[in-house]
C-alpha cells in the first residue's frame, strides 16, 4: 500500500502503479493494433519497385560477372600461342584438314550433288 | 494468457509466423504505448514510436532468442524507438518542458490542483526529469526489475533506485493531495 510503503522499497507499489496505468492508458488500442498490423502485411509484401530494385542490383551483379568472364575469355584468346586470333585459328585449323571435325564441317558446307 | 502460452507464442514468432507475432503485438500494445509515453509526454509520438519499435522487433525477431523472456526483449526495442524519436523531435520536447515552470517543479502538487486524477498524475509526471519518469513507469506501472531498467537506459542500477524514489515521492504527493480533497469532501 502506498501510505505504508518506503520510498527506498525494492517492490513495486500497486496502487501508484494502477493509478499511473489508468493514468497513462492510451486509448483505442484494437485501432493502434489494426495500424501495426496493417503496417506489417505491408512490409511483407514487398512493393513492385522494391522487387524491381532487388532485381537491378542482381542483374547488374550478373551483368558484371558476365563482363568479366568475357574480358577475361577475350585475353586468353589473344594470348594464344602463334598471336591469332579466333577466327584465324579456326580457318586455319578447317584449311589443314588435319583433324577429323574439319572434314565434317567441310563436307557439311559442300553443295549437295545429285 | 499465461506466461506458458507467452512463451510459446514468442517461440512461434521467432520462427518467423506472423499471426503470433499479431497476438503479442495486441498483449503488448497498452505497456509499449505508455512506456513511449512516459518517455516522449505525446500521444501521437508515442503511438508512432510503440509502432516502430514492434515494425523493428518483428524486423530482428530472427535474432531474438526464445529461452529468454520476451517482454524485456520487445520493452528494449520500444525504449530505444521512443528515444531515437525524443531525439530527433527534442526541440517540440524542450517546448512543453518549457511549459512547467522552475518551482513546479519542486512541488508538483502546485500545479495540478484543479485537475482530475489522471490528468494531475500526467501532469506530475512532466515536471519530474525525463529518468525520474522513465524508471517509475517502468518500475511501479509495468513491474520491470531496477535491473533490467537500468539495462533498458544503460544506466547504473543505483542511479534507477534513486531515480525511482525521487520520481515516487513526486508522485505520491499528487495521490495523498487527491486522498485528503476527498476526505474533506
């Protein structure tokens, strides 16, 4: 009880502690409770242009990646050997006829004869 | 509802379900928005701070570990929302402080006499110092520990005895003024 109780005690006091609940309630609670509810469904469903912007930073990640790989595909095609390039090595490699794909790839660019 | 079913739901919310989450929301709900306002003495701040703080809580409840009780948990999460937007609100604070005068502040009695209960504890209240309130709300209304308010406000636990007694005598003071105006009655 608050007439009885020290100032100094370790418990808490009932009657303050009603008197400063009623005191401090906050009126229309299921409303504030419907707004943080509403507020959450919100963020859980994340708006279009959220999504979209999600998407712009994978996409600008892969894009990236994809420059990358290619930069460095194009450096190890011109750091071949004999100094060609691609489609110089493949000419070349179709007009020895050494290997066995060069006779498939001419005989397919043949005309057909009857 | 028990603390049993507490438990469970806070167990379930950590897992990530939303409807649990709502009904903790809805049990909290009064204790946030008068914590909120105890710290910030405005009613639509403190709804609009009770409501960040559990949009922030749902945010990390993946980080909220359910063998410890939640209501501190969510209480820490609302403190630091309520005070994040003192801070950033502190000059529309430093008006209605401005409000009560110097030697009000001393008596609070003085300044609520023709006021009903409720609304001379609430203006007893905003002539105590911003700690003074902050630790008797959370201490006599909500039941928290000197403990963990002093974890709450990152403040000594001495400090909150001591800010508990002062902000107590206050207050006390408005409840017997109110008892003997009744007794004379």
């Amino acid at each position: 009880m608050t007439d009885n109780m020290s100032p100094f005690s370790a418990d808490a006091d009932p009657i303050l502690g009603e008197a400063l609940r009623s005191a401090l309630a906050p009126p229309f609670d299921a409303a504030f409770v419907g707004r943080v509810m509403a507020r959450l469904a919100q963020r859980s469903s994340r708006s279009w242009d959220e999504e979209l912007a999600q998407w712009f930073w994978r996409g600008l990640v892969a894009a990236s990646v994809a420059v990358v790989l290619a930069g460095w595909g194009w450096t190890r095609v011109g750091a071949s050997p004999d100094g060609n390039d691609a489609s110089t090595t493949v000419a070349s490699e179709l007009l020895d006829g050494s290997l066995p794909v060069a006779d498939i790839v001419i005989a397919s660019m043949s005309p057909s004869t009857p | 509802m028990t603390v049993v079913d507490e438990d469970a739901l806070a167990q379930r919310a950590s897992r990530g379900e939303a409807e649990a989450y709502g009904i903790l929301v809805e049990r909290h709900a009064p204790m946030a928005r008068r914590v909120a306002y105890a710290i910030l003495e405005d009613r639509e701040d403190a709804d609009d701070a009770a409501q960040d703080g559990f949009l922030s809580a749902w945010q990390a409840i993946g980080r909220y570990d359910p063998r410890k009780a939640f209501r501190p948990w969510l209480m820490q999460i609302v403190v630091n929302a309520a005070r994040d937007l003192r801070r950033r609100r502190r000059v529309r604070t430093a008006d209605s402080l401005d409000r009560v005068s110097p030697a009000s502040r001393d008596d609070p009695a003085r300044v609520v006499g023709d006021l009903d209960l409720g609304e001379r504890l609430r203006a007893a209240l905003a002539t105590l110092p911003e700690r003074q309130r902050i630790a008797v709300v959370m201490f006599d209304a909500e039941g928290f520990s000197q403990a963990e308010i002093a974890g709450f406000l990152g403040i000594p636990e001495g400090t909150v005895k001591s800010d508990v007694f002062h902000g107590r005598r206050a207050l006390r003071k408005v409840l017997e003024s109110v008892k003997e105006e009744w007794d004379d009655r």
